[in-house]
C-alpha cells in the first residue's frame, strides 16, 4: 500500500540468489502474489480516497453528491480527532518506553548462564502468544477490578486503597496490558540481537573491571541499536492499530479518555454510519502509516543488500 | 556460546522472578478456571481450592461453542494453506531466479503489510455488505490470506535463498535436472521452513481480533470475538471466561514455543537474525 521507495544506487542491484541453472518465465511464479497483493491495496485505497470526497451517510441516504474538501475540514476542525491523534502517541509512546526498556533489560538477563534459562525464556515470551481479547479480559477482571482483582487485594493488604484502574487512569491501564503483551516481541528480538555479540568483547569489558550495569550501558546495548530501531518501528506501526484491547475494556471511554485514531474511525464508520468522514480519517491513518512505512522499508531495504 | 559461561546467580533469580511475572496473568487464569464462580471471585483471592471441571463442561455444553473453535481452525488453517500455495512459487522464483525487479517487488511488499487495516475498513466492510460476505468464513479466510501473504512470501524467501549452496551444486553435478533438484533436493530442505512459515502464519490468523471484531457477528465468529462477548456486563462470569480463555490459548501457546525462533525471522522481515 504505502507508495514508499527505496532510491539510491543500490535498488539496482538484484539480491544474490543461487540460479538452479536452466532459464525460467518467473512471471507466473511470482504474478500470482503481485497481482493479489496489489488489488488488495489498491483498490481499497482508492475506495477510501474516494468516499472521503462524497456525501455519503449510511442512515441517511438524502445525503450523496460530491463533497469536496468539506469532510476533510469538518475533520479538521473536530477537535476528537487531534485528542485521538494524541492519545494514539501517548499509547504508542507510553507501550514503546515500557517494551523496549523492558525487553533489553530482560535480553541483557537471559545472556547470562542460569539453571532453567530455556523453560524461563518460554515463560517470558508467553503472553504474546495470547489474543488480544483474553489478555485485555483477563487483565481488567481478575487483575484490576477495584473489587474482586488481585491487584486491589494486595493493595489493601498492604493497608492502601484498592484503585479503580479503568475510572481513573484508563489510558495508562490499556498501556500495560499492551505493554504485556508486547514486551515478548521486543525481547525475542533483542536476545537474538544480543547473541551476535562475540564473545571476546564480553570478556574484554569484564577484564577492565566492567560491572554488569556498566558492561550493558556501553557494550550490549549499542550493540543491539539497529534491533531496537527495528523493533520501535515494528511495534508503531502494530500498536497504531490498536483496538481489541480497547474494543473490551472500555470502548474509548470514559468520554473519549481512551479513544485512539483506529478507535475514532471504527466509531465514525460503523457507530455513526459517516463513511464520508470516516473514510477522510482513514486518509490521514494511511498517510501516517506510510511516513513510518517508508523509514522501515528503507531499513530493511540496507539489511537486504548487505546479504 | 553462553554455555561455557559460568552461572550467574544473581542475573539468574532476576530473570526467573521477571518470568513468573510476566507469566503469572496466564498461570492465574488458568487457575481461576478450575474455580467455581463464587470461589474466582472471593476475597481474599483462594490459592488452593476443591478444583471443578464445571466451567470447561458449561463451555462445552454451550450450543455454540464448537461453532467457534471450528470457526477459528478453518479460517485460520484455511488462510494459511491458501497463503502457502501461492507464496512459494513466487518465494522459490525471487531465491533462486532473482531479476532486477526482485528488490524493489519484495520491498513493495513488505510495503502492503503496512497499511493500517482501519485505513480500509470503510471499503472493504460495504464491498462485503455488498456482495453478501458479511460474517462468512470465506470473507476472513479471503482477507487473513492477503493480509498475511507479505510475511508469508519474505519468510519463504529468507528459507529458500539460505538453502545451502553447494549441496543443490553438488546434484546438478551428479546429472539431475531442474526437476529433480527441485523435489528430491531443495523440497526436502526447506520443508522444515514451509512448516515453520505456516505455524506462525497460523499463530498470527488465530490471534487476529481487527476484522474478526469488525465483520463476524453469529456464524463466521472465531474465538476472538467470541471472547469478546465476556465483556458484556451480563456474561461476566470469571471463572466461565477463565475456561473459555484457557481453551481459546492453549493450542496456540504450544505452538507459539515450537515457533519462537521463526518468529523473529518472521516478524522483522529478515532484519534481524
């Protein structure tokens, strides 16, 4: 979908495959996959930029015609829109502080030698196998209902309130569940970084008299700053999509509370039935998508030819 | 590598206490689905309790239920064999016959997988309301297979272009044509990534909760939206979403640890090995 290319001299240049010899039509090999991926996008995308000029309400079929710029300046004068475009950084933000400091911390951990490192790895990487529905149920029931959950059980033993996470703080109560879910990914990648690191460099920095903290700060975690850079970008472009979690949990509330950009134009579309508005917010998701897509893709792009 | 490292203790407890961390909301589910309703939700929380298999026979019991795990594996199973098929020729082409377009088609791709699925959710929810494909498995079978076909294509790719080299030399020397090669050599050898390919392809079918939520209702429903139901006031029965939980991860945990090490591979593009 995104209309990102990579420049330069190298998008000449073929990757090395090994020929099996003989001369072969690619084209009905590789057409089928071409030809399905650009249909999908394409069409889809030009159905949006084109809802998104014309008047076209689901509920009210008087209204239709051309549109113009008017969904686009409705939008853009609709205050909801700059709070879900805010809350979707502050998600997106909050979760990639929490998983990418987490998981090099944890990768930093399972480099280290330890009876059980395997069975404590697959516990690690667990909740990412779990969909998103029963973590987030899971978490807003038995963990953090005010009531009856965990959370408030040990706070009050511990002689505190017991807090009503999804009243008072629902955005920042998405954000750990998210971050749960998504910390596994960034420490499997980040561990598998890590492994790369040789082994002589390791054992230099303890000669010099290196601590572990030290040994982390200025050897493991430079060496995994491309694999972090990957998985921030991984992770953006999945935790904009954001939405089971709070399809669930609170359905963007309270008010607007917890009412990101993908929930915003869930709401337009299929609550409201304004497809002319919610087609013009999903331009603006498109586009945002694709300034992101365009840095990754070029990244992978450099990965690619140095293979 | 690290095995000839001696043990760290004290980096050792830290990461066994942060597994048992991050695995205990799954370890207290699976609990809580033994409990009865009154015990899940009695305070203080009961660590040891006269289990019950209750909640898994009323999951059961519930005329639906089977619908919707069968939902799950045939759209999940279904997009995956569908994605298969038609990623490997195109895989197996851009390995072994890469042309000067293969970079450029490839970085495309991956290119697709980026769009924001709420980006089309408007078009493709009214062509499916259109054409009478709403709440149908074939729908998500359809979407899941394109969804996924970028990370399918990349993951064959990376499999097939790092075949070894000398042993496919070695049969071309020995006098087996293309064919041959193909199914008595190179097929042999990338199976195990064809196998992969398709666990996580599965993995990440089942797990899919944005069009799941968006365009199933009754019959195509998979378990993602049938949990989801849980959320409604009146359904919240802990223990009962406890059992439907439990049975809803299960298949897809055991395969998730077979597929760790793909997964990088998988979700980095490459990037990252």
């Amino acid at each position: 979908m995104s209309t990102a290319t990579v420049q330069g001299p190298a998008a000449q240049r073929a990757p090395r495959g090994r020929r099996l010899g003989g001369a072969v039509n690619t084209l009905p090999l590789v057409g089928p996959s071409v030809a399905l991926l650009l249909i999908f996008s394409l069409v889809p995308l030009a159905a949006t930029l084109y809802y998104s000029v014309i008047r076209y309400n689901l509920v009210n079929p008087m209204l239709h015609g051309f549109a113009g710029w008017s969904n686009y300046k409705f939008l853009l004068r609709d205050p909801t829109l700059y709070q879900s475009l805010w809350i979707s950084v502050v998600l997106v933000g909050e979760v990639l502080i929490l998983t990418v400091g987490g998981g090099a911390i944890l990768a930093s951990l399972f480099e280290a030698n330890f009876p059980g490192r395997a069975v404590a790895r697959v516990l690690v990487i667990a909740p990412f196998f779990v969909m998103p529905t029963v973590s987030a149920l899971v978490w807003k029931n038995l963990l953090m209902n005010p009531v009856n959950g965990l959370i408030a059980f040990i706070l009050r033993s511990l002689g505190l309130n017991a807090i009503d996470f999804f009243a008072n703080w629902p955005l920042t109560s998405i954000v750990v569940i998210v971050a749960w879910q998504w910390l596994p990914f960034a420490f499997l990648i980040l561990l598998t970084a890590l492994q790369s690191l040789d082994e002589e460099t390791r054992e230099a920095a303890l000669l010099d008299g290196a601590g572990p903290i030290r040994t982390f700060l200025h050897i493991e975690l430079p060496h995994m700053g491309r694999a972090i850079s990957v998985v921030v970008m991984m992770e953006t472009i999945f935790l904009l999509g954001v939405f089971a979690e709070i399809y669930v949990t609170t359905a963007g509330g309270p008010g607007t509370q917890t009412t990101n950009l993908t929930f915003l134009i869930y709401q337009r579309a299929l609550l409201a039935f304004n497809v002319g508005s919610a087609s013009a917010a999903g331009v603006i998701a498109i586009i945002l998508a694709n300034i992101l897509a365009m840095f990754l893709v070029r990244a992978i792009g450099k990965r690619l030819d140095e293979q | 590598m690290s095995a000839r490292r001696r043990v760290q203790p004290v980096a050792g407890t830290i990461a066994w206490l942060a597994a048992l961390l991050m695995f205990f909301p799954i370890f207290w589910m699976v609990l809580a689905s033994f409990k009865t309703e009154v015990v899940a939700v009695q305070t203080p929380p009961a660590l040891f309790f006269h289990p019950t298999l209750q909640n898994y026979s009323d999951i059961f019991a519930r005329a639906d239920y089977l619908h919707v795990a069968l939902n799950s594996i045939v759209i999940s199973f279904g997009a995956t064999a569908l994605a298969i098929v038609i990623a490997v020729p195109a895989a197996f082409a851009m390995a072994f016959y890469p042309t000067l377009h293969t970079r450029g088609t490839l970085l495309w791709m991956l290119s697709t997988k980026m769009l924001p699925p709420v980006g089309v959710l408007v078009p493709i929810y009214l062509f499916a309301k259109d054409v009478d494909l709403l709440d149908t498995r074939i729908l998500l079978v359809l979407l899941y297979m394109l969804m996924n076909l970028p990370i399918v294509v990349w993951m064959l790719f990376t499999f097939f272009r790092d075949t070894p080299k000398a042993i496919i030399e070695a049969s071309r020397i020995d006098g087996a044509d293309v064919r041959q090669t193909i199914f008595h050599v190179l097929l042999p050898l990338v199976m195990p990534g064809i196998a992969s390919t398709a666990l996580l392809n599965i993995i990440l079918c089942w797990n899919e909760a944005f069009w799941s939520l968006n365009l199933t209702s009754h019959d195509a429903a998979p378990l993602t939206a049938f949990i989801a139901t849980f959320s409604a006031p009146q359904g919240l029965f802990w223990a009962k979403l406890s059992a439907a939980s439990t049975l809803a991860i299960a298949p897809i945990l055991v395969f998730g640890w077979f597929s760790q090490r793909q997964l990088v591979r998988g979700l980095t593009f490459g990037a990252v090995k």
